[in-house]
C-alpha cells in the first residue's frame, strides 16, 4: 500500500505543472545562490508506471472537444507533461469510455491526441446517449493493476438510461459506486 502513496501526490503535481506557468524548473528547488537541483523522488517511488487517461465519451462532452477549446490546451499540457516526466518512465494510455471501454490513440503521439479528439473521432463508439458512473468508474477500476495512475476526464453530468426519479438514481450511484472501489481494493490492494 505504500508504493501506491505516491500516485495521488504525482497525479496532483502532475495537474498543477500542467495548468500553471512559472519561470521556476519542475520539479526543482532553488538554492541560496539561485541555482535550481531536482527534488528527490520518495524512497518507494517506482521507477516505471502507466498513466491510464479515460475521457468520458458522451454527448455532454462533446463541446470540451469541438475546436479549440480550453479544455484541449489543459488535456495537451497534461499529456506533455506526463510524456517530459525524466524520473519516471511513465507509459501513457488513452481510453474512450461510456457503455464500453475503447483503447485508442487515433494513430497519433500521445502529446497529438488532444488534436484528434472531436465529436466526429469519437461519435461511433458506444452509446453517447446516456452517462451512467457506476458502469464508468467500474469499468475504470477493473482495468487498473499495477503500478497505474489513473486519470478520468468527465463532466459527471450524470444521465443514466430509462431513471426517471433522479434523487433516487443519485443514491444508487453512491452506494454502488462505494462497492465497486472496495471490490476493486480487495482484488488489487
């Protein structure tokens, strides 16, 4: 459980070299003289991992991936950040995921795929029509084992299928979804 301590902390340093701009070097910090060293990695830092990136595939994502949107340069920054990490080898993978779960790179780099990404790359996979959590997130923890760091891109506008009494659907969600995470804590501690 320790070596998994470490996933949470990158992911967040991961989001916020990202999404901020700083004249400082990632991942340094500064002498009294000005120079800048690497901070060291925790003691139980693997040294390789797989960097999961799931983009929910609905209709109500669909205006995050039309042009050029904010959305895409935050998405593109992630992917380079990840693909620039020098004291990890990270191995990227991207998925489409709504009914189903759909590997794919668009046949592209994976700094590229934010470019690929639109409504028309992703209109013929699985049923965009409805979002339902507990089959995403579920479907999310069985693909995870290893030393994997999982990212979910969502809009969490939650729309099952045929669940008129939304209150009622919300409820459901929250206790399956809790269940889903113990039983995926349970096959992969």
């Amino acid at each position: 459980m320790k070596k998994h301590r470490f996933f949470l902390p990158l992911l967040l340093i991961l989001f916020v070299v990202a999404s901020c701009k700083s004249d400082h070097v990632r991942g340094s910090s500064t002498n009294k003289d000005g120079s800048t060293e690497p901070a060291p990695l925790p003691p139980d830092t693997p040294l390789d991992a797989t960097v999961k990136i799931y983009f929910e595939n609905t209709l109500s994502m669909d205006g995050y991936i039309n042009g050029n949107t904010a959305f895409k340069d935050v998405f593109r920054d992630l992917l380079v950040a990840v693909d620039n990490e020098d004291d990890i080898d990270l191995k990227t993978e991207f998925y489409l995921i709504n009914d189903k779960l759909t590997p794919t790179n668009f046949g592209v780099d994976n700094i590229k795929i934010s470019e690929k990404l639109s409504p028309n790359s992703t209109a013929n996979e699985g049923n965009k029509g409805s979002s339902n959590f507990e089959e995403i997130l579920n479907a999310v923890l069985q693909n995870q084992e290893g030393d994997v760091i999982s990212v979910i891109m969502a809009d969490f506008i939650y729309s099952p299928e045929e669940e008129p009494d939304v209150p009622s659907a919300l409820n459901k969600l929250r206790t399956y979804t809790q269940n889903a995470f113990l039983k995926a804590g349970k096959q992969n501690p």
